[in-house]
C-alpha cells in the first residue's frame, strides 16, 4: 500500500485490556488525512489507549492496527508522526530553542526553528530551560515538538490541558493550520467545546466502545443537555410534559430539569407559570450527558 | 558571563536530511549539556575518585610505596563505575519517570540512539576523569609507566564503561527514579568495596575475597592491575572473558527489560 494514500490510522476490531478490565472493546476507526479528528469521551473512556496503540506504546489484545500504513511503533510510522502526550515531560537542563533544534533534527522537512517557536508564542522564553518555565508554557513547548517536523499524524493527548484562553487559541489555530496542510490529526479532550470548535469529525468514546461518530454538530445535538433549575409551581406531571424535557425532580422546593431544548421548554414553561423565579441554566457536564446517552441506547 | 553560558551550544543549521550519524551526533551533545548543567550529579561523580587518590596516594602513602601506582589502577575503575550508575542508570530511571524516554521513543529517533547518547556522555565523563587520575598520578604521585602500559590501562578503564552502564541500564528500565538512585548507592559501595576497588582484596577475610570473584568490579580491576604490573593471580584471559559474560547477562537483561516496557 502506498504510505500516502493509505489512511492516517486505521483500526479494525481492535481490544485492549489492562489485567483483566476491559479498556477497549472492539474498536472500528479509520482516520484520514487532512482533517481533524477528536477522540471525545470522559476520563477512562479509552482516548489514552487508543493513543498508546496508535503510537506502538501498547499492543491490542486483538484486531489489526496499522499507522501510516504501517506497524504502530515502527520506524516508517514514526517517521511521519509529531506527538504530544498527556503526561511527558522535557530535559529540564534544555532551553526551549534547543529542545526545537534538537527535534527538528529528526525530521527531514522540518520548519525553521525560530517559525517554530513563534508558533507557540514562546519567542521570549526561547533561551529559556524548560525546568523554568511555567505549566502553561511547558504544553506549548511540547505541542512545538510535535508540530516542529510538519508530520503528516499530528497525535495530541489532551492538548490544550493547562493552557489559558489566549494560548489555547493559539493552539488550537496551529492544529487547524496542520489539518488545512493535509495533515491527519487525532486528538483527545474531554471538553466538547474543544472538539466543536477544532474538530471535522468527532469520535464518542464512553467505556472503551464507539458510541458516536459524526461531526461536532450532530454529537453537540445528541449529548448537549442541559439543566435548568428554578422555583415553580407547577406540578411533576405538568413539568415532565414541557417539550424537550428529558427528566424532572425536586428538592427543598427547587426543580431540577434535564432538557435537550432549554430555550423551547422555557418558553412553554413561563407561558404556563409566569411567576417561575430564581432561574438558572447550566450546560450538563459530558460524563452526566454520555450517563443519560448509555441508559437511552440501553433502553 | 558564568560558567554555563560557555557551554551554550553555537546553532549550527538545521540540516534538511537527517542522516542517522547526524542524529546520534546532536544527541549526544544535548546529553552532555544536560550533564554539565546538572552540577549536583557532576561534581561528587567526578571530584570522588581524584580527591580520594589525592588523600591516599599524595598525602598519606608512605614514600617509596606501590600505593599511587595501585590505587590509579582501581581508583579507574571506581572513576567509571560512577557516571554508569548515577549518570547513566539512575538517569535513564528518571526520564523513563518524567516521560521523556517514552516521548524519545515515539519520536523518529532511531530506536535506542537516546541510550547511545547516554551512554557516550557516561563515557566522555568517565574518560576525563580517568585522564586526570593519570595525570594526578604522573605529575603528583611520581607514578612511572611504560607507555604501553599507559595505554593498556586507560583501555580497561574505558571498557569498565560497558559492563557497568548496562548495569546501570538493567536498574534504570526496571525501577522508578528514587528506587534507582537508593539501589545505585548501595551498588556503588558494594561492587567498590567487595571488588576491591577501595583497599586491596588480600586485606579481607577469605571469605570476602571468594565473594568479589563474582562481581565484575573485581575483574575488571584485576585487569587494570595486571597492566601495571601488580597482577594480583589469575590470567588476564579469564578475567576478560568474565567481564565479557557480565556484559552478556547484564546486556540480555537490559534488552529483555526495554522489550517489555515500551513507557
């Protein structure tokens, strides 16, 4: 197979378990080139797994695995990835400029070193060591390294971990700027934001199996609840039957209410009992919504 | 300016190919300057060995003595046993800890070229100080050598490098950093003492002495003795050929250990 047609990453009934706990269940992806994948799901869902076999750190228990068109861990598929893990460090003694140069050197069409590290706004702390500089600064040195060699598998574990708005930003125009140069990037995060505003596609992972794969839109659609609570006087049976009401409870007088539609309940609700007061909206959290997604395909 | 400025690498250019020498090479010199700036390890590493040959051979050892010519010979082989255990394994221990072996692993590096950076450092280290043992010895304690025997003797030193990084490279893919460094003293002084790195083996009971026939500190210095003359029993082949058995197990061990844990 030609290395550059062939898919970023393909996954075939792949498994994996730690002991005797399963952490994925046979797992069917392709990922291809030009385009950015997020691996969404809550901590212990499999996106580190995942990443570990893609990268060769761990063999699945079954299925078949190939990473740019080659064995994950090998010196072809090495090659042609730029990674950033969720819990590697750096030479603390090495400046920022060095660790660059150091990693551009692996690659052969490495961007210039000093492009490289503008791209990360590390430009003042370039002869800085790493020891020294703050959390923050620290996940951009190592998103630099990934980026430095131009790969085309751009593999980032929970990318933008640690990082303020403005750096996220950044980081988050440097993976579209990837992608737009025909690169496959895979990422994880846990945050659908993230995912929605970065990703072409998204992959939902809750328990080591697929439970969606679409673009961040439609996953946005299925798992984006949220939760209104308020004081009213309607009744349980009344509430239950505002449209987009998912589930209802009360306690000490407030209620509680699960809604795939906020706004189109609301608008019923207040019509029905315009006295409804101490009002508040809040987005569901990604595990309470992926928790309400699994009892409904259960059921 | 201090001390460390000096040390900055000059930028050479990003070469457009990455030829495998060119890797190693810019590797091992990233190594080197991360020893260098890691002061706390340098300076007991290095300075042990030439202030204690400097106590023993140039301040208490009766005039007319061997002891200068003696103690160069296992006082190089200490020289080497430090940077392979501390520098080396005990090192390999903490980036395996911190990641960055795992992250060096996944990176187009050619696989184990981050160990023969390590490794090269641990050498480069060891082989200044065993040159300034050498020139202690010469210029302090009026040591006088053919210059073969020179030669000989600073190969033994060199080689020790081998048997003891891998070693080191067995504890360091095996244990966390803080377990690495504890087992790494208690090695030191175990291998120097009972190979008879500190004082001379006929000093011990019998016992002991059967004792250091199994450990490699012992041939390896029985080989260093032997280059200046003061062979202390047993021929140079059998000793060679125990010091390369070390390097087979301790070598097999290594592998087996990088082999099971990709992290």
């Amino acid at each position: 197979m030609n290395p550059s047609s062939s898919p970023a990453i393909e996954a075939r009934g792949v498994s994996h378990r730690y002991g005797r706990v399963p952490s994925l269940s046979d797992v069917d992806l392709t990922i291809e080139r030009g385009a950015v994948t997020a691996l969404l799901g809550p901590n212990g869902a499999g996106k580190t797994t995942f990443v570990n076999l893609v990268l060769g750190r761990d063999r699945p228990g079954s299925g078949s695995l190939t990473t740019l068109g080659a064995l994950p861990g090998s010196a072809a598929a090495r090659a042609g990835s730029g990674v950033m893990l969720q819990s590697a460090s750096l030479a603390a003694q090495l400046t920022v400029r060095e660790h660059v140069r150091l990693f551009a050197g692996y690659y052969p069409s490495a961007l210039p070193v000093g492009e490289v590290i503008a791209l990360v706004g590390l430009e003042k702390e370039a002869d800085r060591r790493y020891g020294s500089l703050s959390g923050g600064q620290q996940r951009r040195m190592q998103f630099a390294l990934a980026v430095c060699g131009q790969p085309a598998l751009l593999v980032l574990d929970e990318p933008t971990v640690a990082l303020d708005a403005d750096s996220r930003r950044l980081t988050w125009a440097a993976i579209r700027a990837r992608a737009d140069a025909g690169a496959a990037v895979l990422l994880t995060t846990h945050l659908l934001e993230e995912a929605e505003a970065l990703a072409d596609r998204v992959v939902l992972l809750a328990g080591g199996r697929i439970l969606a794969d679409a673009p961040p839109r439609a996953i946005k659609a299925r798992i984006a609840e949220q939760r209104i609570t308020c004081r009213s006087t309607l009744s349980l049976e009344r509430i239950t039957q505002l449209p987009g009401v998912i589930a209802a409870s009360s306690h000490e007088g407030r209620w509680s209410v699960r809604t795939s539609h906020a706004e189109r309940t609301l608008a019923s609700w207040l019509v029905r009992d315009p006295n409804l007061r101490d009002l508040e909206i809040a987005r569901a959290s990604l595990e309470e919504a992926l928790a309400q997604l699994l009892q409904r395909e259960a059921a | 300016m201090n001390s460390i400025d000096i040390l900055r690498p000059s930028a050479p250019p990003i070469p457009r190919t990455s030829p495998r020498l060119g890797v190693i090479r810019r590797e091992i010199h990233a190594e080197i300057v991360r020893s260098l700036r890691t002061p706390s390890f340098l300076v007991p590493t290095l300075a042990m060995p030439l202030a204690f040959y400097t106590l023993f051979a140039l301040v208490l050892a009766p005039p007319g003595s061997q002891t200068g010519v003696y103690i160069l010979a296992t006082y190089g082989v200490l020289a080497s046993l430090g940077p392979c255990l501390f520098g080396f394994g005990a090192g390999i221990a903490s980036d395996r800890d911190a990641g960055i072996l795992g992250l060096k692993r996944i990176s187009p590096l050619p696989a184990g070229a981050f160990l023969i950076a390590r490794l090269a450092s641990a050498a480069l280290f060891t082989l200044v100080v065993v040159l300034a043992l050498d020139v202690l010895a010469a210029g302090g304690a009026g040591v006088r050598l053919p210059v073969q025997s020179w030669f000989t003797l600073l190969a033994v030193h060199m080689l020790s490098v081998l048997p003891f990084c891998l070693l080191g490279l067995c504890i360091g893919l095996r244990t966390g950093a803080s377990a690495a460094m504890a087992l790494s003293n208690l090695l030191f002084i175990g291998l120097a003492v009972l190979g008879g790195l500190w004082m001379p083996l006929s000093m011990f009971p019998p016992v002991m002495q059967k004792v250091a026939l199994a450990l490699p500190t012992y041939h390896m210095s029985a080989l260093a003795l032997q280059a200046v003359g003061l062979g202390i029993g047993g021929s140079a082949r059998v000793h060679g050929l125990c010091a390369a058995a070390y390097v087979l197990v301790f070598g097999g061990l290594a592998w087996r250990a990088w082999t099971a844990n990709t992290h």
